[in-house]
C-alpha cells in the first residue's frame, strides 16, 4: 500500500515538474519558429515579437549570471534565427549585437579563444552590412576595446577607433574613440623606463653611474645652443644590446651600421 502511494506520487510530481517547464518550452518553440496563421503582411510584427522574447530570455540569463552554456547557445540560436530570417528588418542588426554581447559574455564565462571571435565577427557583420545603423559605431567601439583589451593588438584597435571618427564624427562614440586613439599613440611613442620594459629571457639591465654634471656647464651649454645627452639607459641579453640615449635638445644624427669587427 505504502509503495503504491509513493509511485502515485512520483507520478504527480514529474506532471507537475512537466507542467511548470512547458511556459519555457513554449517560449522557445515560439521564439524560433513564425505563427502558422500569420499572413505575409504580419511577418515583420512577428519578427519584432520574437526579438522581444529572445532579448527578455537573453535578460532572465544575464541578470541570474546564469553559466549554463547550453542555455546560452539557446539564445544564441534564437538571435541567429532572427537575423536570418529577416536581414531586411529593423531587428536585424539588433540581433547582430546581441549576438555580440552574449558571446562576450560566454568568452568571460569560459575564456574560450572560440567565444571571443564570435563575439568580433558579429560586431564586424554588424558594421560591415548595417553601417548606416545607430549600432554601427558602437560596434566599432567595442572592436576596438576587444582587440586592445583581450587580442593585445593595438594596431586593430586604432583602426577600429580610426573608423569612428572617419565615419562618424557627429556619433556618440567620436570622443571616446578619439581618447583612446590618444591613449594608444602615448603608449607607443612613450619610452618605457628600464624598471617597468618587459625584459626577455636572460635579458639584463643596466643602468650605468654617471656623475651629475655642475649647473655652471648646464648652463654654459644652454648659452651656447647646445644640447646635453642625459644618461644612458642600457640592457642587453644575448641577442642584442639596447639603449636609449636622451638628451635636452633636438640635435641631428645619421644612421651607420657596423661591421662585426668593429
């Protein structure tokens, strides 16, 4: 008797478990696929609608930092789905960043190299095909943070930047594009001191002891015109030797190249 009710209910919660799951179920099927008796002058309404409950899925996942990737690919698909189905609809290049943002979102989740290039090549789709759309330069924006944050290419990134401002500079993204085209050109123009230059492998530094020299010369120099080489900063290892030589004045120099004997 006692193993009889438990069976029954057994039955009654995998029902109820069934019965609770099928609001997502149904979501999904409808996320996916068109109304049957939709004609073809409410298409575009419906495609709207499908944008509307994949972004709120999209949501729901977002904001419960939910990491199950299979759910993800679920929004995934949906967002695909969408694009494809209309590439001529408002929602279209929404559906292009979207697609963006949750493959970022998966990248940080798992750090997978896979997720991150889905990532750029939905925000590149974007900008390449949509470039009149209000997302375009936003798209270009995030490229850029891409390539200078997690590809550590700097290069990639100042184009990106470059495009902003080229294409749209009455955009809302000109002046933070412009920044951190500045901040990239500081970077690379600006020596980095011995203490904090990345060294290689065997890689030794040197940092030779140089008298100061009396302020009567210093100023004798500058009476005359002339400048003065400040401290030589050196390190070598075993393929090289380099310095940096700086001095207080523009001065003129040519470029010649020894010989291995000298």
């Amino acid at each position: 008797m006692r193993s009889s009710v438990a069976t029954g209910a057994g039955k009654k919660e995998k029902g109820q478990s069934l019965f609770s799951r099928w609001p997502l179920v149904l979501a999904v099927l409808l996320l996916l696929t068109p109304p049957a008796w939709a004609g073809p002058e409410e298409v575009p309404d419906g495609i709207a609608r499908q944008y509307e409950q994949a972004k709120a899925y999209y949501q729901n996942l977002a904001n419960g930092a939910d990491k199950n990737r299979s759910r993800w690919l679920t929004s995934v698909t949906a967002f695909r789905s969408i694009y494809k189905a209309a590439p001529g609809h408002q929602v279209a290049p929404k559906s292009l960043f979207m697609l963006g943002k949750i493959h970022q979102a998966m990248f940080q989740q798992s750090g997978k190299t896979k997720d991150l290039d889905q990532a750029i090549a939905s925000y590149e789709e974007l900008s390449a095909k949509y470039a009149g759309n209000f997302l375009a330069d936003d798209a270009f924006f995030i490229l850029g943070t891409i390539y200078l944050s997690e590809k550590k290419d700097p290069g990639k990134a100042a184009r990106a930047f470059t495009k902003i401002i080229a294409i749209y500079p009455e955009g809302d993204m000109a002046a933070a594009a412009e920044e951190q085209l500045l901040q990239i050109k500081q970077r690379i123009t600006a020596p980095a001191p011995p203490a904090q230059a990345k060294e290689e492998a065997g890689e030794k530094c040197i940092t030779p002891q140089i008298a100061e020299e009396p302020p009567a010369h210093k100023s004798a120099a500058k009476k005359n015109g002339l400048a003065t080489v400040l401290p030589i900063r050196h390190w070598s290892n075993n393929r090289y030797t380099r310095l940096i030589v700086e001095t207080t004045g523009p001065v003129t120099f040519k470029h010649q190249a020894l010989s291995g004997d000298e």
